[in-house]
C-alpha cells in the first residue's frame, strides 16, 4: 500500500518513475547519510510486502517506487511504529523541519476547538468538504467546468467555470482539504487529497518546476496555486517526493517574477503586474520557508517593495489590476501582507483606516442564496481581519458567517455550495466558489496569529 502510493505521487505523465532529490538547507551530517544507506538496503523488504495501492488500481509497468521516500518511511516505522507513506521520513532526507507554531499554528484542523466557529459552520464546513468530494474525478482532478457530470440527469448543479482552470481549481479544493486537517495520513477525506496531489504532481514539467501548460493565460496564477498546495502538503509529511516538487515549483515561481519583484497572471514578457497573483505567490513563499524549504528571504522583501511602492491614499490600497481585483479585496491584501511580511504600516493610523474600511463592507449574501460579494473578498478579509483580533474580527466573523450560512445551497445536487457570484467566482465556477467558503471558515482554526510588526 505504502509503495503504491509513492509510486503514484513520483510519476510524470508518461508513466515513468520522476527521481526525488534530497534537497537540504544545509550538509546532510555523514551519521545521517550513513542511517539513510542502510535504511535504503533494507526498504525493499517493506516495498515487497505491498500487494496493492491506496487507491486500489494497478500500478503501471512503467512506474517504480522512489527507493529514497520508502527509506524515510521505513525508518519511521521502525521508531514509531506508524504505518503511513507520509509519516516524516529520517534527517537523512536532510530537510529542515518545520516550526509546528506561529505560522500554522496547531497544524490547521487540529485547531477547530479554538473560538470563531459554531455547530452551524462545523456542519457547513462539513457539507462544503461533502460537496467536493462528490464532484472529484477519478484521476483527482476538480474539474472546472464538467463537475456537474457526477450529479443525476434530472438535478445537475450550475456554474461552470473556465474549462482551462482545472488546475486552479484542484489546487483551491485541495487547500480546503488540507485547512480542516485532512492530509495523505489521516483525516475522514485523506484518499482524496492523495488523488489530487497525484494529479497535481502529474500535471508538473519536473525539469522546469512549472505546474500546467505553457500556454495557460493564468499560468502564474494557478502556478502559485499548486506550489502552496504543495508546500502544504509536504509540511504535514516532510516526504522527499513532495519537498522535491514543492522546491522545483518554487525555483520556478522565483524564476518568473515581473522586472518589479512581484507577478503577472499569466507570465508573459511584459504583462501586466497582479495582485491576486502576487498574493498566493507570496503566500507560497512563506509557507515553502516556513517550512524548511529553500527561499530567499530577500525575495519576500523585494515583495513588500512592491507593495509599498504600489500604495495610494495612505490606506495601502494596492493599484494593480484595479480592474479585476475590487478595492475592498486590495484593502485586504494590504493589511494582509504587511503582517505576513513583518512590515509596519507607513503611518500610526493607516491600519485603522484599513480597518475601517473594510467594516464599512462586511459580508451580506442575497434572498436568491448568492453571496453579494465575490468569495474572494470574503476570504482575504477574514483572514486580514482574523489577524487584527479583538472587536474588529468579531464584528467581520460575525457578518461572515452569517452570509456564508445563508447562501450555502441546502437541497438537491448543490447541497454543501456555493453559487458561484462576483466577477471572479463567475468566472472560475461553483467548485471555485465552493473551496472558498469553506476556506472562509476555516481561518479561524487553519493559521495562528501573526505578531504584529512595531
């Protein structure tokens, strides 16, 4: 079973095995190097006792199992008895682990006791989780508009999206997954994040690290998707098949930033800088460092550039893509990143200005069951304002629950989501729409606060 698993996860689109590098933060001692050999000898023996694969399929002729990943596990299972492909392999991969607070603060699900929630967006989480499930394909994909194919004839939900962003939306789904604590190992939903992450993990050019075609308009976009997707993922395992593609998509994301340190949409020569883009970038970045893979920090300060260079009206208010992305999503953004990237704000007043403004736009849905708002707005201000704390957060918590419970579909095919509303969510579709609102009510337990910056 175990086998199975890697073997899937490490294979490219024709079917042969990709090879997983060890990739380090530093030398790998030669006591480590020395457990790693040996424990490498004698993984065959545990690679030969696996008659079949997680996903209960055959595994391809052409596929072989990364000998480097089944060491790892296999001197896990020796320490601690567990027997999942994902349990941290040994310091012989010679990763730097990551911090187990701060940044995810008790490893995203785990934190649901936590104040913020109810027994109303438990169950709404639960439903919307439900929902995706339902619509996966079997090669793990979501996709963004034949989801529908999986309800009956007579009860067919709506709401395509864009039929070239099923990357995108694998990867949104995918965060939903990961922020209510399901992962490869564990969870009520763990085959399926283990379906999408071999999609995913099939879907990238391993050479170049670039997730999806070339030629994708949101190539940058649903890149920086996939990389947090990634980076996740391995921060819950430390497996070396997950850290090699998370640090390949990564180099790659660095690679192709705007002549301004930030990023366009679709990555061509000249193409216009986007905040959206810049934001699951950055967000990718230093989830990747968070999590002991290598990113140069001077990269996240080059962003924080960006941002400052790109403030207006001493609110912090982002100009790019003014047109796609709404004022009161870039107000969000901007209190957002200033303390993800320790950067005070400019002025002693200019946070409660952001503030301000964005409690002037709470969340509301409409009678119709449609939020009024893009979900997009939704979920970037719950998670700038859940960091604030304090009356503000529960003043937009408040609303925010509220208008996601009462436009959750209840009945038929569309029970567990979302209708797919704003210039955005029209755009991507109901699987889109969907993987946000469960995003939205997961801030609250999916990350720990951030300390503000003096």
């Amino acid at each position: 079973m175990a086998s199975g698993a890697f073997a899937i996860l490490g294979s490219n689109c024709d079917g042969a095995s990709s090879r997983s590098e060890p990739l380090t933060q530093g030398a790998v001692s030669m006591h480590a190097m020395k457990n790693f050999r040996n424990a490498r000898r004698t993984s065959w023996l545990a690679i030969c006792g696996a008659s079949f694969l997680l996903l209960q399929a055959p595994l391809s002729a052409h596929s072989s199992v990364n000998t480097e990943a089944s060491a790892g596990r296999h001197m896990q299972e020796g320490k601690q008895g567990k027997s999942s492909p994902f349990d941290e392999p040994s310091i012989a991969c010679g990763i730097a682990q990551p911090a187990k607070t701060g940044w995810t603060g008790g490893r995203f699900g785990k934190r649901k006791g936590l104040p913020g929630g109810s027994s109303k967006t438990k169950l709404a989480v639960n439903d919307g989780l439900r929902w995706l499930k339902e619509h996966q394909d079997e090669d793990g994909r979501w996709d963004a508009d034949q989801f529908m194919n999986h309800d009956p004839e007579s009860d067919r939900c709506d709401g395509l999206g864009r039929a070239n962003h099923d990357l995108g939306t694998t990867a949104l789904a995918l965060l939903a997954f990961l922020g209510d604590g399901c992962t490869t190992r564990e969870g009520k939903y763990k085959t399926e994040v283990l379906r999408g992450l071999k999609w995913l993990r099939v879907q990238q050019d391993f050479e170049m690290g670039r997730f999806g075609a070339a030629d994708n308009t949101r190539l940058l976009h649903d890149h920086a998707l996939a990389t947090l997707v990634m980076c996740e993922a391995f921060q819950f395992s430390y497996n070396p098949i997950l850290a090699a593609s998370a640090q390949k998509s990564l180099d790659f994301l660095i690679a192709s930033r705007n002549t301004d340190g930030a990023w366009s949409a679709s990555g061509q020569p000249h193409a216009e800088t986007d905040l959206s883009t810049s934001h699951w970038a950055l967000f990718a970045l230093k989830t990747g460092y968070k999590s002991g893979l290598k990113v140069d920090l001077a990269i996240l300060a080059d962003v924080g550039e960006w941002l400052e260079k790109n403030s207006v009206a001493g609110l912090g208010l982002a100009t790019a893509t003014a047109t796609t992305d709404s004022k009161e999503a870039m107000a969000a953004l901007a209190l957002l990143h200033r303390r993800m990237l320790s950067n005070p704000p400019a002025t002693l007043d200019e946070k409660d200005q952001l503030v301000t403004f964005l409690l002037g736009t709470l969340p509301t849905s409409h009678g119709d069951q449609s939020p009024e708002k893009d979900l997009v707005y939704w979920y970037n201000g719950s998670y700038a304002m859940f960091q604030v704390g304090g009356e503000a957060w529960d003043e937009w918590n408040r609303a925010m629950k509220s208008a996601l419970l009462t436009s959750q579909r209840s009945e038929g095919s569309a029970k567990g989501s979302w209708n797919p509303r704003g210039s955005r969510s029209e755009t991507e579709g109901r699987v889109y729409a969907t993987a946000m609102g469960v995003l939205c009510m997961e801030v609250h337990y999916r990350y720990a606060r951030i300390p503000e910056p003096k």
